[in-house]
C-alpha cells in the first residue's frame, strides 16, 4: 500500500484537507517516496522533471507546479486525460498526454483571468459593506464551470472580511452547479454544515467538500437562488453572535515542563529543543504574553500567525494550533509541544496543546 502514498498526497493537498496529524503524516511519506524516484507512476514522474523539479520535492512544489495542472483536466471537463497520465506506462505517450494537459492548463489560467476580470467589475460597480452584506455571489456562463471555485476563492482574496463567497453555472439540465468558499479567519463557519441543511431544506440537490470548500448544486430557479443566499446571511449572522473564546481556560493550573524565554523564542529555540529528553513529548509554556492579533493560513487553518507583544517587544510567529482556534486581544499562557514542520523538514515550530487566560 506505501507505493500508493504519493497519489494520497496529490489528494490532500489538491482537496485543501485539514492538515491533522494523520494528514501530514500521509503527506510526508507520499513525498518521501516521490523524492525516491520509485512511484509507480510514470506520468507522475515525468510531469515532475517536467516541472523542473529534479531535486527534492515540497508540498508547496506539488500545490503550485503538479496540482494546477492535474486539476485543470477536471475544470476544462477532460478529467480523464489526469487519469490517464497517472496510469499510462508508455514515456512517450506521457509525453504527449502531458503537452495536452499543459495546453488545458493554458486554457484555464485564460478562464481564470477572464473570471477575475469579472469580479472586480462587479466589486467597482457594486461597492458593499462586508460588516452588512456577508455573501458574495455570482452566476456564470457556461464557459466558467470549471473555475466556479476559483471565482469564489477570489472574491474572498479581494475582500478580507468577507465570510463567505460562492459562484454557479447553469447546466444543460437546468442545474446551477458551483462552489462555495469560506473565509478561513472565521473558523466558526463550516461549508459542509451549512450545505447539509440546505440540503434537508430541499434548496439543494446535493454537495460535497470539507469545512472551507465544498461543491454544489441546486434546482436552475430564482427563487431557489435567493433563498439560498438569504438562508447564509442568516447563518452567518446566527454564528457570529453565539462565537466566544469559552475554549480558553480560565485556571490557575499551570503544568509544563520548561518555559519559554520569550526573548528567546524564535527559529533557534525550536532547533535548540526539538529532541530535549524527556519520557515523554516536553509541554513548553509561554507565560504572560498578549496576543494583539491571529490570523490563519489560506491554505490550512491549523496555521496560525499570531501577533505577540511582551517587554515592548512585537512577534509575529507562525504557531500549529490543533484547536483551529484564534487569539485576540488578550493576555494568555500558551502550552505545547515542539514538531516538526512537515513543509521543510529542517525546521520546527510549536503545536499547541493548552491556551490559558492569565
């Protein structure tokens, strides 16, 4: 089953998975047989020297130079060209599989640059305020229903505060089909929640994804259309207003095996004590710092950047939290382990077990 690993990677970093521990374990293995040279795939092994990538491969490698291009089989409705290129064991038939779906990839970064075009004329010609509109929506032509996520992804880019964002196109049968997206600074939103009640509503047909990202379709009907669209304000505003940081405790215990120097704590603290013997994983504590601000990831909302202020010193430092959890603007303990970081091996960061309010 190992031999299978690199294509579980191309999954879950095309999918945008959470990245869990499992997750980045099955990600680190898959890449690790890639840099091998011994995947059983031929296509795959030719479409990396293709790339250029000759030396070792990274998540960031696959997510920006391989993933693109396998996926734009999918928007450009020819899914089985990726297929077939991951199969096939003629070089020189990969070869010509590979120049076709370079050419399809073309075609979709057009696609994609015509669609962004779009959106910010409807951005000029319908300014809003996000804090009274939370949904960005817009219906397509045809010609747009392979980058119906990539619109939606977009929209979110170009609004900051923006919760959610969606876009369709409407099928021959008489479907909108599109993509929803969500905002991943608000972690109280979830796609898959939202999409399955709309879906034992009957506003929709059916749906798939994860928490940030997921596809749709609905019956092709106004009305449909507007309800849909009236049912996520409503779920957003209703979000919003039960959200607190209740997952911070608020005790007195403190129980850890080293704390931090703040003063200290940096890229050399993290090389200094990823392997320090203790029977089990140290628990580190960063003690009476104030967090002025957090924000995660676009690509995985475990990741989190925190904005620390002790001793007038201002830290921005990227920081694992497995509580899909933001900080802001107050004062805490931080405890947990020292990891691996599963995008450069070489380095380290801190994955957070415990958030206590001073």
């Amino acid at each position: 089953m190992m031999r299978y690993l690199p294509f579980v990677a191309l999954g879950i970093l095309a999918d945008m998975m959470e990245l869990t521990e499992e997750n980045i374990a099955l990600v680190r293995y898959g890449i690790d047989i890639i840099n091998t040279g011994k995947t059983i795939s031929t296509g795959l092994n030719q479409l990396i020297e293709y790339c250029g990538l000759t030396n070792n491969v990274y998540p960031n490698d696959l997510k920006f130079d391989i993933i693109p291009k396998l996926n734009a089989c999918g928007r450009m409705n020819n899914i089985q060209l990726a297929y077939k290129l991951l199969i096939t064991k003629n070089e020189t038939e990969c070869d010509d599989i590979i120049n076709e779906i370079v050419d399809l990839n073309d075609m979709r970064k057009d696609l994609t640059k015509s669609a962004k075009k779009l959106i910010k004329e409807k951005i000029e010609s319908c300014p809003v305020n996000w804090l009274d509109q939370h949904t960005f929506s817009m219906v397509l032509d045809k010609e747009y229903s392979g980058v119906c996520g990539v619109v939606a992804t977009q929209a979110i880019q170009e609004y900051e505060l923006l919760p959610i964002a969606f876009a369709v196109t409407e099928t021959e049968d008489k479907l909108l089909v599109g993509s929803i997206r969500i905002n991943d600074r608000y972690i109280c939103l979830d796609a898959q929640e939202i999409l399955n009640r709309e879906l034992e509503k009957g506003i929709i047909s059916f749906f798939g994804g994860h928490k940030y990202a997921a596809g749709f379709a609905m019956p092709s009907d106004n009305k449909n259309l507007e309800t849909f669209i009236s049912d996520l304000d409503s779920y957003i505003i209703n979000q919003f207003s039960n959200y607190d940081d209740s997952y911070i405790q608020q005790s007195d215990e403190l129980i850890y095996d080293a704390e931090i120097n703040y003063d200290n704590f940096n890229e050399e603290f993290y090389k200094s004590y990823a392997f320090i013997p203790f029977d089990d994983d140290p628990i580190f504590c960063l003690k009476d710092i104030y967090c002025l601000s957090s924000h995660c990831s676009k690509n995985n909302p475990l990741n989190i950047e925190y904005k620390f202020v002790k001793n007038n010193q201002i830290k921005d430092i990227w920081i694992w939290n497995e509580k899909d959890k933001k900080i802001n603007k107050t004062k805490v303990n931080l405890f947990g382990n020292i990891v691996p970081d599963f995008r450069n091996r070489n380095k380290y960061t801190m994955k957070i077990k415990n958030v206590i309010k001073c």
